[in-house]
C-alpha cells in the first residue's frame, strides 16, 4: 500500500475504532489508576477491621479475587487492539497475547496482596478464563509474574467451562471467613447478574447497593465483562456492523431530543 493510502486508511481505523475512548481511559486516566487505589484501600479497611475481631470467627480470614481486570491488567492487549483496527474483543488474538505474560498488576493490587500475606489472610484466586489445557499454568505465571507469588495451586482456580463462580465460593465461605469478594465484573459476586438485561442488571446492583464497599468491591472495566453481554446477548460479540449498530443504539438510549426548528 503506498504511503497516503496508508495514512488515509489509519486514519480511518483511528476515527472508527469503537474501542477506542475505553482504551484511551485505560491506559491514560490517574482516574483510572485512581480507581484501583480507592478499591484496594477499602478492601485493606475491611480487612483490618477483620483482623481486629478475628477470634471472633473461628475460621482463617480469605479474600476470593477475580484475575482479569481485577488484579491483572491488559492494557497491552486492548491497544495492541486498537493499534491493529480491531474493534470488538478477538478471542483468537487474546489466547495469543496470554501466552506472551505482558499483564502488569493493577495499582495497589500487588501491596494489598502482600498486606494480606503479612497478616495470614489467605487470597483466592477465582478466573474463568479458557485457554485449553494450559489455562491454569499460564493463569499461575501471569500472576507470578506480575508479582503476586507464589501462588499455591489450591489457591488458584480456573472455572473453563462456565463463568459461574458462586459454587466455588459457597466451598471457600466453608472453611474460610471470606472478608471481601473483589471482581471488576458484577458476576464475580452473584450469578444473579448473569442476565442479558441492560435494566435488570442496574435493577440488582440498585438493590445490593449495600454490599459496595463492604462485602462486595468492584474495579472499573469499560471494554469487557456482563455488562457486554446484556447489550449484545453475548459476553464476546463478533465484529460485524449489526453489532457496530447495536453498539451506537446503546450509546445513545437516552439520547436528548433536540427539538428540530
Ligand atoms: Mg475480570
């Protein structure tokens, strides 16, 4: 391709590219970062507040912790996304970029792990992530890598086949008091949100509004998760221009209606 239709056609997939404010935010924004902060120096305040009436529970102290977005970010990944023109999550691309160990840890999430190392509160790792047979040796190196080491395999804990985590938890609040779920998808703590329902979803978390905070702490993810999935039926919708469509229509639901003159 000569260099001006090059240029023009860069241009294009600059102008285009659905991704792009989300990744922007993600890998500019000190609110972004500052996000991370303010959850990890709430899940620090519940757990010293644990820590101070431990022999009340009779049980080691826990927290369950989603991977993904949550402790581990992949900005590497969504501008590699945007750099290339993709616009919609690839599957295929991600496998390939797992493999590469380019996670870095979310900002705080490294010092409250060790917070919670210091103090013998145990971090359990919960990802649904697949990447076939090697899902949960390349889970255990991205983590290592990125800092949170060793992480024991009874600790870590891969859900291939289905994205429902409250089974696993339910065997965790067993043997465990569980201070704090920590998850950057609503899913992370209730399966009741695994609704294809934009209003439904708003509905459940305006309910639990409670559990923010306390039991519940939720990390920002504007380019993945559930909420996708209530937009567009599916967690990874494909890059077509119905769900280019679909996307601008949820954009713009409560649009203003400029009165025409
Ligand atoms: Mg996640």
């Amino acid at each position: 391709m000569c260099a001006v239709l090059t240029m023009i056609s860069s241009t294009l997939n600059a102008q285009q590219n659905n991704l792009a404010y989300a990744v922007a935010w993600k890998q500019t924004a000190a609110e972004h970062a500052a996000l991370y902060y303010q959850g990890f120096n709430i899940a620090r305040m519940q757990v010293e507040a644990a820590l101070s009436k431990r022999s009340d529970f009779g049980k080691p102290l826990a927290i369950i912790s989603d991977v993904d977005e949550t402790l581990l970010l992949s900005n590497s990944y969504w501008g590699y996304m945007v750099a290339s023109g993709n616009d919609f999550f690839n599957d295929a691309e991600w496998d390939n970029w797992v493999e590469e160990d380019l996670f870095t840890p979310s900002p705080g999430s490294v010092e409250f792990a060790e917070f919670c190392r210091l103090n013998d509160v145990d971090i359990f790792f919960v990802t649904n992530r697949n990447q076939g047979v090697s899902t949960f040796d390349l889970a255990r190196r991205n983590l290592q890598t990125a800092g949170f080491g060793p992480v024991e395999s009874d600790h870590l804990i891969v859900l291939r086949e289905s994205s429902n985590k409250e089974v696993i938890q339910q065997q965790i609040m067993q043997d465990y008091e569980v201070v704090v779920l920590l998850g950057d998808n609503l899913n992370d703590f209730s399966r009741d949100y695994y609704v294809t329902d934009v209003d439904e979803r708003r509905l459940l978390a305006s309910e639990n509004r409670r559990n923010f905070g306390a039991k519940n702490i939720i990390f920002p993810n504007p380019t993945d998760g559930h909420w996708i999935r209530a937009i567009f039926g599916e967690s990874e919708p494909p890059a077509s221009n119905t769900n280019r469509e679909m996307l601008h229509s949820a954009a713009s639901r409560s649009a203003w209606q400029k009165a025409q003159n």
